[in-house]
C-alpha cells in the first residue's frame, strides 16, 4: 500500500568512528510538497557537518518516518566526502517522497471484433486544476512520454484543438508506428475527448476524465481503437495495452512531479 501521509521527520546521525560519542541533529519536519525545496538546500547538512571534530572516518545514519523509508547508513573517509553521500541520500529519499503522491496504474484492454477495447485508471495527489493543466498541454507530452517525438497543435477553435502526435510504440518483437492526427474536445476541468481523424488507426476514440477526491484526483481513461495495420493475434492486445500503460502511467506520473514542485514553491512563500 502506498501512504497518503502528508507528513515525516528526518533524523540524521553523525559518529565520528574514532569517539563514542553520538551526536544527533533533527534536520526538518516538513510536508511531501515542500520537500523538493529542501533537499536541495545543502546549507542544513553542511551546517551539521562542519559542526563535526575533524575525524578521519564519519559514519552517517539517514532515518526518515513513516516506515516504508528504511534507514540508510553511509561510512565516509572525510568530511567533503560524507556531504556529498549524505547529500545524495537526501535527493534519493526526495526521488521517494514525491512517488508516495502516486497510487499504482492499471489499466486493462479486450478485443471486441477487430477493435481493441482499453480502460485505464490512476490516482495522484494534486490539485484537478493542475492536473487539468498537465492532461491538455499536449506540446509537452514528448517532455516525458518516451513513446511519442512529437505533438504538436496544428489549430484551436474554443474548445476544440486539431493536434498531431508521432512516434512509436511495442512489445517484446511487435513494434508499430504512432503518427495520428486527433480532434481533441475539452469539457473544463473534468473532460478530454479524442477522435483520430487521419494516421495509423482507421478508428481511435478516447475519453479523459479527472474527478476530484478529497486531496487527491482520480483520473481515467477509455479509449476504443482499431488500427490501419494488422494485429498480429497473441501480442496485438498486449501491444495495445502496454503503449496504453506507458503513456498513461507517465502522464500520472508528471501530474505528481508538478504537484510536489508547486508545493514546495508555496512553502518558499511562506
């Protein structure tokens, strides 16, 4: 299960090898969203090392709460060296936080005739505006959705956009081209609804829907397509399924990056 805990405090534990002694400095307790602000702030951990003896071996303990952290230790032969392992770990804890926001994908797919049918489900916590935001800035899903070259809006009328995608997708050995030219509606904040019009898919409808719970939104997606190239018969829905998955997870996926960014420049205000 993956926790919704806004909430966790580090502890960090510096031991110079060569005393007893233990000295333990509570660095922050801060929220998931603000924390990518503050593990790129070295001025804490360099604070807390410099206040050190000048010991020629350094043991460095990272524990983080809730518990799907584990504590990390790391031995160090200097000073500089236990900044730069210690500040690593911290970017690698900041890496965590910010994909405990995202729940698991799935998402699953059927033929119905020579159609394939796919439905995919995601839940992040972010704001719907946002993740508005991200579903209908189309330009920039090539950023982070390794499939796709390009995409591009070739015309806009209101609500309604002409937009062309290309790229590639596959599974295993069965690989096949993207290039589709979509007419894109958007019902603001809840819907996006697409219908190819030219490209590799003699048919491609799909819907998005984003609704709102509690702090998090839930997004969905159904889509049914028919391509202009033939389906080879045992990995064809697989095929389908796995760029279905890709695309999706990574669209979640970047709608939780951006909520943790936004995040921690509101706490920067504060």
């Amino acid at each position: 299960m993956v926790t919704r805990q806004r909430s966790f405090r580090l502890r960090a534990s510096f031991t110079p090898l060569c005393e007893r002694s233990r000295r333990t400095f509570r660095l922050a307790r801060v929220s998931n969203r603000a924390w990518h602000r503050r593990w790129r702030t070295p001025y804490t951990i360099d604070n807390v090392v410099n206040s050190l003896s000048r010991a020629p071996l350094v043991r460095i303990t990272l524990i983080l709460n809730p518990s799907w952290c584990r504590p990390v230790e790391i031995v160090a032969a200097c000073i500089e060296r236990a900044r730069a392992l210690c500040t690593l770990a911290l970017t690698l804890y900041g890496l965590q936080a910010a994909a405990a926001a995202v729940d698991p994908v799935s998402v699953e797919a059927r033929r119905d005739g020579e159609a394939v049918l796919v439905e995919a489900r995601g839940s992040v916590q972010a704001d719907l505006r946002l993740a508005w935001d991200v579903l209908t800035a189309y330009e920039r899903y090539p950023a982070f959705i390794s499939e796709l070259k390009s995409s591009r809006i070739l015309a806009r009328s209101g609500a309604t956009a002409i937009v062309e995608q290309k790229g590639e997708a596959g599974f295993f050995l069965f690989h096949f081209p993207i290039e589709v030219v979509f007419s894109v509606t958007e019902e603001a904040p809840s819907a996006v609804r697409s219908r190819a019009i030219s490209g590799t898919f003699r048919e491609m409808t799909g819907i998005y829907e984003l609704t709102e719970d509690g702090d998090r939104v839930r997004l969905t997606y159904r889509g049914r397509m028919v391509p202009s190239f033939r389906l080879p018969p045992l990995v064809g829905v697989p095929a389908l399924r796995s760029a279905v998955q890709k695309q999706f997870t990574a669209l979640v996926e970047e709608i939780g990056r951006r909520a943790t960014q936004k995040g921690g420049r509101d706490e920067a205000r504060q």
